[in-house]
C-alpha cells in the first residue's frame, strides 16, 4: 500500500490488520532503520518472527512504512531527506492514513535504529493526526561506541558484524530474506547521523509520551553502559521512560530469534501505556 507524503511523495509500506470486523485497538506505527526497508517488521524466516502478524492476531493495526528515499520514494527523493523533512513527509502521510483507516486508541511508534531517530522527532512535533500513545525504540542510543568513521552511511554500510552480531542469533533463512530487504542510505540521511548525539537532547525534552529503549545482547553501535544508558534517559520530558536488554540478540533484532519476544514485549508496553491511560484519575476542572 501507498500514502500521500504530499509534495509529490508517497510512501510505501506493509499493512496488516485485525480479523474482519474488528475495530483496531491501536495502530503499531513500524519505521524501519538505515538500510533497511519496511519488510524488515515482517520476519518470514520462521513462522511466529512477524510483527505484522503478531500484532494483527493482537488486535492492533500494523503500519510497517518504507521511509522518505526508502520504497516507491526512493525515485522523487534520490538523496532522501533531513530529519525535519521526514517528520513533515510521515505526517502528511499518516494524516491520509488516518482519513481512511480506524486508528482505534491512536499511533504507538515502534521503530528501529535509524528510523528511532525519525520517531523521536516526529514525537517531539507533536503533530499526528490522532493521539500519541508511546515509543518503543531499540537499536538507538545517543553515545556512539564506535570511531565516527566507522559509522555506516550512504556508500558505506558498516562492518556487518555490527549490524548482525553472532550468526547463532538468526535463522539460516534471515540473510537471504535480508538481502531482498537492504536498501541504499539516502545521502542527507546519512550526512545528519554524526550529529545524533547533539540532536537527541533538544528533541527527547519535547517528547512527553512514555519511551521504552531496547538494546541487544550483542549491540555495538550504541554505548550501553549505566553511565551513556543514564544521558539518555535524562533529557527526556517522558512521564515514564525505561531501558530493556534483550538476551541472545543482535543489533537486527526483528530479524533474529529474539524478534517474537522483542515483539511480544514492545506490545506489552503499549498495552501498559493504554492501561495507565484508562485508569488515570479523573482531570478536575480549573478553579476561576
């Protein structure tokens, strides 16, 4: 399926809903990371590694978006686009998607490395089209643990052992399936990543949803330790904001053995951001 990105763009994506006749509970927003294309969220390596799947037998409607220069707009943006153009372009885009499809409770962002950075942004706007319910990011810190030339960019994807990790961590099947999933870094993309770690902290403190960090056993781009784990968590304005480690797993996490429960777990917070939601205390009126 396609949405209207306006200026011309439209971006692809995967759609999975709920069975016939059921109203969504939420809808999983899925940004994929550098490289990468939205299939990445559908792990068809082994029955059960979906995210798609798992989230629609859930209950919730599954957007699995190709960003801007990734997918069908990789031909209108060649050199694809800066941070604030893809917060523009997604919600224009989610805009068209909510004007045709039920969105139940609102958007949940779930997005991977790359593509944490385009959710984090899009929270900090504040600009969606229905509520915001909370973030679920993994792959994405904001202390590199690696040399800034090392870094993967356009032209440069990075050693492979970063974005993998041990073979033991996926099936045989997901580097086949992951050849069909790799796709370019679009220029502009990849000239803003050295600059993360200045960005984070003026974006984290606009963002006032519950954030949920993951990061792999075998992560190695990030710096993990309780020192960079504690300057990630302290900018943000979130009313809840906590950090997971997942065992037996790499930087590719949806596309590894740990996908099912990574997944089970991320659509365990957004079940735990709608209960606080429902059980918060009554707002009292203002006194004049």
């Amino acid at each position: 399926m396609t949405l209207d990105g306006g200026d011309g763009v439209r971006l692809s994506g995967l759609l999975a809903e709920p069975g016939a006749g059921q109203a969504p509970r939420a809808v999983v927003l899925a940004l994929h990371g550098s490289g990468m294309r939205a299939g990445y969220f559908d792990n068809r390596a082994r029955p059960g590694l979906s995210l798609l799947e798992l989230g629609s037998r859930l209950g919730c409607t599954v957007l699995a978006l190709d960003r801007p220069g990734y997918g069908a707009s990789a031909a209108v943006l060649p050199d694809g686009q800066d941070l604030a153009g893809q917060t523009a372009t997604l919600g224009s885009a989610l805009a068209d998607f909510a004007g045709r499809w039920p969105v139940g409770a609102g958007f949940f962002l779930l997005a991977h490395s790359g593509g944490g950075r385009l959710a984090l942004s899009t929270a900090a706007a504040d600009a969606l089209p229905a509520p915001l319910i909370g973030l679920d990011l993994s792959g994405l810190g904001s202390a590199f643990a690696v040399p800034p030339d090392q870094l993967p960019g356009a032209g440069a994807p990075g050693a492979w052992r970063r974005h993998w990790g041990q073979l033991r961590l996926y099936p045989p099947e997901a580097f086949r399936e992951g050849q069909r999933l790799v796709a370019p870094v679009p220029a502009t993309e990849a000239g803003e990543t050295l600059a993360w770690p200045r960005m984070y902290p003026e974006l984290a403190a606009r963002v006032r949803v519950p954030v949920r960090f993951t990061f792999a056993e075998q992560e190695q781009w990030w710096r993990t330790d309780e020192e960079a784990v504690r300057a990630l968590l302290a900018p943000l304005a979130a009313p809840r904001a906590v950090v997971d480690r997942l065992p037996d797993a790499g930087h590719n996490i949806s596309l590894g053995w740990a996908a099912r429960t990574y997944h089970l777990r991320a659509l365990a917070f957004l079940e735990e951001c709608l209960l606080a939601h429902a059980a918060a205390p009554p707002t009292r009126p203002r006194a004049d």
